[in-house]
C-alpha cells in the first residue's frame, strides 16, 4: 500500500496560540505532503513496497539514504500530529510514566529540562526525544529525519525543529517555542500508549 498523508486529529486553528494554522498548513499540506509523494516515488521497485512503515524506517536507513530521508519524516510527522492536542502540556502524566521519568531521568522537572535542552542544542534540522531502549527511558536528538528507531529505541515523544515547525510563529526564537510545545501541547495520554505497548 502506498504512504497516504494522514488527516490531522484537530482542526488547524485548534492549536493556537501556541501553534498557528498557518504553521499546520504548511507543516501538515505542504511538508508532510512532500514527504509521502515523493517517498511513494522512491520507494518504486526498492523491493520494500508493501512493507510495514517501520521496518522500511529500518531497512533504508542502512541502504538507501534517500528514500530514507522521506520514510524517516513520514513517520516522524505520523507521530508529531498525534503528539500534540489542544489543551495538553501540564503535568498530569499516566502513573507508570511518570514513575518510569522518576527512576531513569531524575524527575519531571530534570526530563523537561534535558528535553528542551536536546531540541535547543541539536544543530541544524532535527528531532529532540524521549525514548525506551533497553528498558529504559532516555532523552536523546536527531539530525534530520532520523528517529530512535533506527538506534535500536522506541520513540515515545519527539519535537520537530526544523524551522518548518516554528519560523512562522516564533522566527528564531527555538528555545521559546520548545517551551511553548511542552508546556502547552503535548498529548501525555498517547505517550503514555506508546509507553504501554513499548514496555509490555
Ligand atoms: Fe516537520
């Protein structure tokens, strides 16, 4: 089956002020967009087609880089959409998640603060997450449109910097619009999903 661009879970409005509809427009129509057709297109006649998303993550991060870069952003955005909903942030986290964040990262304030650390520090284009490998949780950064999947982790949360996702509303101002994110937008009950099944 070939990549479709999924439906956004809100309607585009439904994210400001901390997101605008116009970042959602372009973010979701535009990028997002690019990344499926021209995956479909590079995906053509690799042997991987039909495959299942992350596994073809997987396989064309260590054999074919530019079908990669698009595959890679497709399940990133996937993500990032269900990441974030109206109302979120705050601190009410799922209790198995929380006390997880307590034992391996040292504490909600301590993971909040290496987050938005790994996604102000990560020169260039690229993702800050939070992920379980091995057991446990870890904050970790990407460039581009590599994720923890490809270094043997399950992505539980992840941020967008490139500046598709925040010049319109923030200019350069990424530190405040991670801030902004966290605090404001992050949907912790599908964390806490990802948590579930990743720990099972
Ligand atoms: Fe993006």
């Amino acid at each position: 089956m070939a990549f479709e661009l999924p439906e956004l879970p809100y309607s585009k409005d439904a994210l400001a002020p901390y997101m605008s509809a116009e970042t959602l427009e372009f973010h979701h129509d535009k990028h997002h967009n690019a990344y499926v057709t021209t995956g479909n297109k590079l995906i053509e006649g690799t042997g991987l087609e039909g495959k299942p998303l992350e596994e073809i993550v997987k396989e064309s991060y260590k054999s074919n880089d530019k079908l990669f870069n698009q595959v890679g952003q497709h399940f990133n955005h996937i993500h990032f959409w269900k990441w974030m909903k109206p109302n979120g942030g705050g601190r009410s986290l799922p209790g198995a998640l929380q006390s997880k964040i307590d034992s391996d990262l040292g504490g909600f304030d301590k993971f909040r603060e290496d987050f938005l650390a790994a996604g102000a520090g990560q020169f260039g284009s690229g993702w800050a997450w939070l992920a379980f490998k091995d057991g446990k949780l870890e904050v970790t950064k990407t460039p581009n449109g590599e994720n923890p999947l490809v270094h043997g982790g399950v992505p539980l949360l992840g941020v967008d910097v490139w500046e598709h996702s925040y010049y319109i509303d923030y200019r350069n101002a990424r530190p405040k619009y991670l801030e902004a994110w966290f605090d404001n937008l992050v949907n912790w009950d599908y964390v806490g999903e990802l948590f579930e099944g990743a720990s099972k």
